[in-house]
C-alpha cells in the first residue's frame, strides 16, 4: 500500500473540511435565530443551535490548523 504524502493528506484534510464548513454555515444561515432557535427548540439532523455552532468553529480551527501546515 502506498503511503500519502504530506501534501495530499493536507489537501485532502482541507477539502473535507471545506465541505464540513459550507454544510454547517448553511445550516447556520438558514435556522431561526436568536432565542427563536432555543424557544421553539429546533433541532436539524439531531443537532441543536449550539451543536451545529460548535461544530463550524471547531472544522474552522481544523482549517486554520491544516491551512498553516
């Protein structure tokens, strides 16, 4: 088997991350927001308002991190 190199598996990190990014920004952009989200209780694929928002700050660190390397 062969082995990747670090360029690839950089590119390749950066790629899924990118497509994790635009998922949760879309998401983020289109849920009610402010108190109506925790109000109303709204949830997307099992995920709450505060999920789906920890979960586009952390692939952006992710990003950052890959990005610089």
């Amino acid at each position: 088997m062969k082995k990747m190199s670090s360029r690839k598996l950089v590119s390749v990190m950066l790629f899924y991350n990118l497509i994790a990014m635009f998922i949760s920004g879309i998401v983020l952009y289109i849920m009610p927001h402010g108190r109506v989200a925790y109000w109303t209780g709204w949830t997307f694929l099992g995920l709450s308002k505060d999920d789906w928002d920890g979960l586009h700050t952390i692939f952006g660190f992710l990003m950052l991190i890959f990005g610089i390397w």
